[in-house]
C-alpha cells in the first residue's frame, strides 16, 4: 500500500511539472508574439511620421517609409495586415509617386493597418 502511495505520488508531481512546463511555454510564446505586434506597431508609428511630415518627395524620406512598412511587414504574424502591409510596400516601392499629394490617404492606411493588429492582440 506505501509503495502504491508512492507511485501515485510521483506521477503526480511529474504530471504537474509537464503542466508547469506547458503553461510557462504558452505565458512565452504569447509574449513573443506581443512583442511582435508591438513592433510592427512601432515600425507602423514611424512610418506614419513620415508620412505625415508630407516628405514623400524626397527620395531619402520615401526610402526610409518604404524601408519601415517592410519592417514592419516582417514584424506583423497576422495575415491580413501582413498582406495589406506587403501590398502598400509594393505600390511605394514601384510607384512611390502615386502617394505623393495623398500622404494623408496613406497615414489613414497605416492606422487602419495598425488598430487591425491592436485589435487582433
């Protein structure tokens, strides 16, 4: 009968351990996974900076937007702000001046693109 309470002792305290283990794991990926948003949120942030300082005509600005929504792009684990992020890079990256007297219209997308992922967290 001892050894019986033994045993089931032993199993358990494994069975909390591996219980343990598997929430930690889960606390750590939840947080990775906020740490990424929160970045893409940030690259997001600068890049509406930019845009809002109406600076598209200056070739180094524009390349430091378009430089920061594909940062951001790589930061965002959601696949819909992701797609919306890849697109608006590739439209600034191939016809950057098709935004130029519409930086407004394009902070307006960011935003939107950035309290998707907000909401989405």
């Amino acid at each position: 009968m001892k050894h019986a309470k033994k045993i089931l002792v032993g199993i358990a305290v494994a069975a909390l351990i591996m219980i343990a283990f598997l929430a930690g794991r889960q606390i750590q990926e939840r947080n990775h996974r906020d740490a990424r948003a929160q970045r893409c949120c940030t690259l997001i942030s600068f890049a509406i900076d930019k845009a809002e300082s109406n600076a598209l005509a200056d070739a180094a600005a524009a390349q430091a937007l378009v430089s920061n929504i594909y940062a951001a792009y790589q930061f965002c684990d959601n696949s819909v702000p992701a797609n919306q992020l890849h697109d608006l890079w590739n439209t600034l990256m191939f016809s950057a001046d098709s935004y130029i007297g519409r930086e407004a219209e394009l902070v307006n997308q960011l935003k939107t693109i950035s309290e998707t992922i907000k909401a989405n967290n």
